[in-house]
C-alpha cells in the first residue's frame, strides 16, 4: 500500500491510496518519462504535474498546496519515489494476473 505522511495544522496525518487506476498507472509512466528526460533540468511546469499526480494517487483527499506545506522533505526525492511506487504497484499486479493457476499444465490436460 502506499502512503504519505503530512503535517496538518501542526500535527502528522498518514493518507492511504485506496488502488491504482489504469488511468493514473498510464500517467504515471508518461509523467515518469518526461521527469526523466528533464535531464536535472526541472520546470516549475513540470513540478506542478508531480505534485498535482501525488494528490491524485491518494484520491485528492488534500491539496497541492497541502503537499508542498505538509510534506517534510525534497521534492527531488518523493515525485520519482511516487512515481515508481505506482508503476511498481501496476507492475506487479500485471505479474500477478491473472492470477497462476493452483493446477499444473498436465493435471489440466488429463481426461
């Protein structure tokens, strides 16, 4: 499961993401390409897609500016983090699925 820890109102609130949709798995991987291809060289355009894709995967249950005030640490360090947690979790749900058969491929052909 992932999740976030931030400071809220002076205290440490922990978010859940409840699953990953299709739809955030796809835009992590695009995200995640053009972080990487950004070479160091990170727009504020480009920071702001992280930061809005991390509300997203925990359901927008707070906000970007919540993020950037509540989060106690780099940047630098939780956008490809998150990133690669959401195609690590895609990743392994397309291993396991569908998921392998208790039976083995001659128990299946016997008559």
């Amino acid at each position: 499961m992932i999740t976030i820890e931030l400071m809220m109102k002076g205290r440490a609130k922990v978010y859940k993401a409840r699953g990953i949709s299709l739809r955030l798995s796809l835009d992590a991987y695009d995200i995640f390409r053009e972080y990487s291809s950004a070479g160091g060289d990170y727009k504020r355009e480009l920071l702001d897609k992280c930061a809005q894709f991390v509300c997203d995967v925990f359901g927008n249950a707070f906000t970007v500016e919540d993020l950037e005030s509540g989060y106690q640490g780099s940047a630098f360090v939780l956008y490809p983090s998150m990133l690669n947690a959401v195609i690590g979790y895609t990743a392994e749900a397309v291993a396991n699925f569908p998921e392998p058969s208790i039976m083995t491929a001659s128990e299946m052909t016997k008559d």
